[in-house]
C-alpha cells in the first residue's frame, strides 16, 4: 500500500497534459512516486547534515537534483514569495499561482548590475583610543552612554559588558603644532623655519601624544609620495628628530615606521629623475636605520635579524635593480654592530675579515 493516492497520479498527469491515465496504470506508478520521494528525501537529508543544519530547505533538495539526478532540471525562478489565489467556484479551496513567464522576455530583460569584485580594505579602528569619523565605522552618536558607564545585554541568558571606547584628547596646541610640522614637511622642507621644526621635534618635551599621527603621517605620505625626492628626504628628517627625542617613547610605532624607513632605502625609484640625488636619501636612511639597531636593538630581539634578512633578500636577488643592491649594501654596512653580539670569539673575528673584504671591494 502506498502513501501516494492514486488521484495524486491523476491530478499530477493532468497538470502535464495526460488527460486519459488509466486508473491500473496511475495505481502501479503510485509506488514509483513513493519510491523516488524517500530517496530525493533521504539525500536531501544528508545534504542538510553534512551543512550541519537541523532543519531541511529547498536547498537541501535542489542540491541533489543538480547533482544525482541523470536529467537536469529547467525552469526559471522568480525569488519571490509564493501567490495563493482562490479557486473559482470553491469558497475554501486555494491554489498557487503561477505565472507564466515568455522565455523572449527574459533573455530580452537587462541585465542586473555587475557585483564588485573581492577586495581587502585597511581602514583605522581607533587611533588611541579615538575612533576616527570615517564610513568604515559606526557613527559614534549610535552610542550612547549609560549612566553607570556601562551596559549590559542579555545574550545566550549570559549578561554582557559593553564599555565605551576612550577618547583621545589633543589640547588645541597641539593640534596646531601638528598641523604646521605636516605643512613645513610638506610644502616647505627647504625652508629655516623647517630646520628649527627639526630641532622641535628633536628636544621638546609633551609630544609623545603626537607620536600615533606622525606615525600615519610618514607612513602614509611614504606610500604615496615615491617620486617626491624633497618629500621623502623631509619625512626621513622628521623620523630621525623624533628618535633623538629622549621625552617620546617611540617603542611601541616602530612596527609602523620601519616599513617607510625601509622603502625609502631599498625602493626601486625614488624621484622622478636624475636630478633628485636619491643616493644620498638612502645613505642617510642607512644611518637612520643603524640609528633604530644601535637604540632599540636590545628591546627587540629580532629587529636586527629580520631587517638584516630583508637587506639580504635585496642584495641577492638578481631581479632587483642596482639602486635597490645599492640600498641593501649601505643598510648592512651600516648596521655592522649584528658582529659584536657574536660570543663566539674566533667565529666574531672571522666576521669581521668577511666584513672587511666586502668593504674594500665596495
């Protein structure tokens, strides 16, 4: 005995234009129907598992029909939510409507928009504290304070503590002072007004909340401003006054700064032409970086060895350009103190024969 009526066969012949089924033959099709519904059922069910849901969708169904059935499956989906439409003459009978669409007008239909391609973006979270206005995150009004400081939040019956980012203040000094030192380096870097800015930086104390800006600052007028030789020159001037500054605990920016220090001594161009001596841009940031090894080399460990890595990775790769091998060699001659942390002594005294060898052929 089947679960599948035999009017059920009927009713299903008739939507597909058989109007004369035999009542034998809808009554020996019925078991079929049963048959081939337990196992579209069965793996649906294993697809709905291996998605390590609960509860069945028409996905689930849909998955093995694309896959396990011999014949595909046409038709054309409109997304939308089903249509129930009464039936005439029956005051509780409802059927669902379904439309039918002229192949011609679909193919003739414009096309939907392009989706946009796959991308990262890097944008600030917060800044010390300060979440900055940008389109990236939420606008800091959906916040609101509580009157405790705090909020709490029922989720999964566990409460939840949410705390308010802590705003970074800048004293309206010094955000002056930051705005005309970003507009000596950038507008003025040949001027005396930037030389005494230099020295600013070099010797005043109460900077260290500008620290983070200038940071951003360098880094990002690095990446954009490759073929400004002045510019560079400037910025590299800037990062040296700021580690002569012994009131600025620069420690924890040294991951940010190193990447533009390193570009602006290895990069491939730097300037437009001839006439921008980028050779003496990279001697001097050969001493700025020795400057960062000889200062901050005891309070990383591996600051010396990855920096020496990636000279080396320059020096020795032959696709890289003269001016990049020219960068490397006066970054490693430089930083020659990596000889001194050698304990071994004889394995320190070849080192530096090695040391020297280079040196005289250079």
């Amino acid at each position: 005995m089947s679960i599948v009526a035999k009017e059920t066969i009927e009713v299903i012949a008739q939507g597909i234009g058989i109007n004369n089924l035999l009542a034998d033959a809808a009554l020996s099709l019925a078991p079929d129907v049963e048959y081939r519904m337990r196992e579209i059922m069965q793996e649906a069910i294993k697809c709905m598992r291996h998605s390590r849901r609960t509860t069945l969708t028409t996905d689930d169904v849909e998955f093995h029909s694309v896959f396990f059935l011999p014949q595909p499956v046409y038709g054309f989906a409109s997304g939308g939510p089903l249509q129930l439409k009464r039936a005439v003459g029956h005051r509780d009978l409802f059927y669902i409507y379904d439309k039918d669409v002229d192949l011609k007008d679909v193919i003739e239909a414009p096309l939907p928009k392009a989706p946009l391609d796959t991308g990262v973006v890097c944008h600030w979270l917060a800044i010390e504290g300060v979440q900055p206005a940008i389109p990236e995150n939420a606008p800091v009004g959906v916040i609101v304070a509580p009157s405790n400081g705090k909020t709490y939040e029922q989720k999964d019956e566990l409460p939840v503590d949410i705390k308010l980012p802590v705003k970074h203040v800048l004293s309206r000094e010094l955000q002056l002072y930051f705005d005309k030192i970003t507009e000596l380096t950038l507008r003025k870097s040949d001027s005396a007004l930037f030389k005494e800015a230099l020295v600013s930086l070099a010797t005043d104390s109460g900077l260290h909340p500008l620290v983070p800006y200038f940071t951003y600052f360098i880094a990002d007028e690095v990446s954009r401003g490759l073929n400004d030789y002045s510019l560079l020159f400037a910025l590299m001037r800037v990062v040296w006054s700021l580690l002569q500054n012994p009131h600025i605990h620069i420690e924890p920016y040294l991951h940010q700064l190193m990447p533009s220090v390193v570009t602006c001594l290895v990069s491939k161009k730097l300037g437009n032409g001839i006439a921008d001596n980028h050779w003496e841009l990279r001697d001097f940031t050969a001493k700025l970086v020795a400057s960062i090894c000889k200062r901050f080399g005891h309070v990383y460990n591996t600051l010396q060895t990855r920096l020496t890595k990636t000279l080396l990775n320059a020096l020795l790769d032959p696709k890289r350009a003269l001016t990049q091998h020219y960068g490397a060699i006066q970054g490693l001659a430089e930083c020659e103190l990596l000889l001194e942390k050698q304990k071994n002594e004889m394995k320190r005294n070849e080192a530096w024969r090695v040391y020297g060898a280079i040196l005289s052929c250079y």
